[in-house]
C-alpha cells in the first residue's frame, strides 16, 4: 500500500537527516526532532505530549548515556549552541 512504502521512505530519509544533523546541532536537539517526526510520521496526533515525549527521550537518553555509561556523544559544532549546553 503506498501509505505504508511513504512512511518507510519518511523514516528512511529521517534517519540520514539526524545522521547528518548530529554534527552540527549535536545529539540532543537531533535526536529530539527525530523522535517529534517519526511519531508524526507514524500518525501520532497528540502534539503536546509529542513534544514532551521528544524532550524526555532525546535529552533523557543523552544524559543517560554521559552520566551514567560515560558514552561521548556528538556535541554542537555551532558556536551559540555550544553555549547553551548542546
């Protein structure tokens, strides 16, 4: 069906876009925007909690992976984020 082969391309195409966006906004703000767009994608309507979910997971699992598995992860390679924290 082709709104099955669409979702798999929006994944597909999602998953070389965060590859390619670690390097510059790092793992947080990648990883969130990945998380918000593929539950879009898959037909998640609720945005609010698609937001909440994106922030806990993303920023969750990087504070798990340094803090505790002390896992570098990629940071910002963009100035102004980089002071933010990213």
């Amino acid at each position: 069906e082709g709104r099955g082969l669409r979702r798999i391309v929006l994944i597909i195409a999602a998953i070389i876009a965060v590859g390619l966006a670690m390097e510059s906004i790092g793992f947080q703000l990648s990883m969130c925007a990945f998380v918000a767009f593929v539950l879009t994608a898959l037909g998640w309507r609720r945005w609010a909690l698609t937001v909440v979910l994106s922030g806990i997971l993303s920023f969750g699992v990087y504070h798990a992976f340094t803090r505790w598995l002390d896992v570098n992860l990629p940071q910002a390679s963009i100035e102004i984020l980089k002071q933010w924290g990213f």
